[in-house]
C-alpha cells in the first residue's frame, strides 16, 4: 500500500498486473505504474480539480520540454482559459526531501513556461509560489491558489 499523504484522500482505479500495481490516470487517460512519485502526482492533480476548481480540461501531465538540448518532461502543468501556462507542479517521492535542488529543477522548467504560479510537493510538504517578472522575485504563498 502507497504512504499516506498530506493531501485529502481520492479514490483511483488500481490493476494488477502480474506484480505490479498500475493507476488510472483521468488526465492522460489511461494506466500508468503506480510509483511513490506518481501517487502524488494522482492526488495533486485531483487536489487541484477537486479542492481548488481548476478545470481537467486545462491540466496536462508530463509534458516534454527542451532545456539546453535535453528533453525534460514537467509533472503537471496547468493552462488558462486562452492557453497560456498558469500552474506548473513538480512532484517528488514522499521520501525525497524537497531542497534548493528541487527548486532549481522547476525554475529551469519556468524558463520555458513562464507560469505565474510554481509549486513543489513530495504529498507530505507543498511549497507554492507566485512569480514577480518584473522584479526577477517569487514570494511564498500559505496555500496554493484557487482557480479564478
């Protein structure tokens, strides 16, 4: 059985297959190995549709990106009504310890993305905060935004 997280607990379709569990993920729309990491990205994602309205139709889920010739793939990424990135979301293993290394990950991804809003959870701690390009700053939000 997978870790219990410091998210509100969702019901996900499970399969076994031969010794492997896999779940359903609503978004890509179909089964994916159920890791420590993707088990947070599952309860993120229905934490943000569920909790905080963003609509499904608008979160994408390991999108590829180019960084300095390496194709890097972001967890979850959410898009405004007209399409421009909104939310992007790194998501980690509840064992591994969310470090300046973790951030430098996402803000390299930022360089591609430009959201206005990062956020970095490992289920147990979420680290949420809103960009200021202007200033080249970010501020630490309590809580990670509703959908407006």
């Amino acid at each position: 059985m997978m870790q219990e997280l410091n998210l509100p607990s969702y019901s996900f379709k499970l399969k076994q297959d031969k010794d492997k569990t896999y779940v359903f993920d609503a978004i890509r729309k179909k089964y994916v190995l159920l890791t420590p990491e993707e088990w947070v990205r599952q309860h993120i994602i229905q934490f943000v549709i569920q909790e905080k309205k963003y609509p499904a139709s608008l979160v994408a889920v390991e999108i590829g990106l180019k960084y300095n010739q390496l194709q890097k793939r972001a967890d979850v990424l959410v898009y405004n009504t007209s399409g421009k990135p909104l939310l992007l979301i790194e998501c980690k293993a509840p064992e591994v310890k969310i470090t300046q290394e973790v951030f430098h990950q996402i803000a390299l991804y930022n360089m591609t993305y430009k959201v206005a809003y990062l956020l970095v959870t490992n289920g147990l701690e979420h680290y949420c905060c809103v960009m200021d390009y202007t200033n080249n700053t970010y501020q630490f939000l309590q809580d990670i935004p509703e959908y407006k």
